[in-house]
C-alpha cells in the first residue's frame, strides 16, 4: 500500500515521502497514529507544501540540537554510591539516574534519548551518550564517586 508520509517516522521515511508499506502496518500503526495518509492523487499534491515544511522545520531542530549539544559537552555529572572495596557499586546507575539529573541541569533529556549498554556499576568516569537527534549523539561525562 503507498502512503505519503506527514511525519517523520524513523527507517521508513520523511514528511512528504511517499513510500510502499504493508497494508496491515499502514491501517494499524501509520494511519491511526496520524503519520501518514494513503497516497490519492490530491494528497500527493500536498506532498510538495509537506517536503517544504519539513525542511524548515528539520532546519530550525538542527540548530537548536546543535545548541544543547554544545551544552551538552560541558557536563559532567557526578552520582555518588554505596560501594565495595574493589569500586564495584551495590547498586547501579541507569537512564533513569542520569536523566534526572540532567533534568535538574534543566536539560530536557528523555530516559529513551540516553544510551547505555549496561548500568553503571563501577566507580570512577564513565562516558554515556545521548541521543538528540537521530544522527545526532553527544557524549556527556558521568563521575561516580564512593559515598564516605
């Protein structure tokens, strides 16, 4: 089924893009959720004034991820934890952790946008890195000191 996508929906597409999907993903999941409409002729003239738009807009979120990114880039958050004499933490700290202390930082950083393999389970710097755009990651400093 081709659709014409309004929204940008991630390894599928841009606003403006008319793309082959599965009917079933397409009524389902694309349709409902408002992403895209089924491709007719008069949408697909809206196709041009939504292409339009969509690089205004991506043009305007560039740059205000370029900002915080570059804030980004001077944090440093330091946690501390309970630990055991050879550094390793009794507990962990996770995307949960480290967004809300981004958040007291007054960043809007999302549980989801924070990469992280693996909890944080050792003393000492750690980088983690955040995801502002899709091809956007910037690294942040994470310091994790032994609670005295």
């Amino acid at each position: 089924m081709k659709v014409l996508l309004i929204k940008t929906v991630d390894s599928l597409g841009t606003p403006g893009e008319v793309v082959n999907v599965a009917s079933g993903y397409a009524r389902n999941y694309l349709l409902p959720k408002k992403l895209a409409v089924v491709a007719t002729t008069g949408s697909l003239k809206m196709a041009v004034s939504l292409k339009a738009a969509a690089v205004a807009r991506e043009k305007e979120q560039n740059k205000a991820a370029e900002a915080l990114a570059e804030k980004l880039r001077q944090v440093t958050l330091t946690f501390t934890a309970t630990a055991d004499e050879n550094g390793q933490l009794y507990g962990g700290i996770g995307e949960r952790e480290i967004s809300a202390a981004l958040q007291e930082k007054n960043f809007e950083i999302d549980k989801q946008q924070i990469l992280l393999e693996n909890h944080i389970k050792k003393l000492g710097e750690h980088k983690v890195q955040i995801k502002i755009l899709s091809d956007l990651v910037e690294t942040v400093n994470v310091e994790v000191k032994a609670q005295t």
